[in-house]
C-alpha cells in the first residue's frame, strides 16, 4: 500500500521559530536514484551551500543518499 502525505496536513500544528535547529529530510519523486550519480549529488550540495551563503540557512550536517536527503539546518 502506497501512503501518500500531504504537506498541509504534515504542518498542521506544528511552527518554525527562527534560531531553532531543524531536521529536514527531502525524497526523490516515486524515490528515484536521482542522486546515485555523483554529478547530480554535486548540484545538491552547492545548493545548500549557496542557501547558507546568501544566509537563508545555516547547515549544520547533510547525508545525501541515493534517492533522498537528510538536512540539519
């Protein structure tokens, strides 16, 4: 059985404050390998790195895998 989350639904009740640490994991559509290939992988990570120098971000540590991310931000 395929589950499929809503973000709405995901957020509700929760809030974002800024200077809390926050855990964020993102997944590839119907969890593609997109990111198995190290290129691909490369454009994720100067993503991240381009959000923490123009300062939308602060990363602390990242785990890009196959088909997802794991963001501490």
């Amino acid at each position: 059985m395929n589950q499929v989350f809503h973000g709405k639904a995901l957020r509700r009740g929760r809030h974002s404050a800024p200077g809390n640490i926050y855990i964020v994991t993102i997944v590839t559509k119907q969890r593609h390998f997109w990111f198995q290939r190290f290129d691909s992988a490369r454009v994720v990570v100067r993503a991240l790195l381009n959000s923490d120098r123009q300062g939308f971000s602060s990363t602390y540590a990242f785990v890009v895998m196959p088909d997802h991310l794991h963001w501490l931000v």
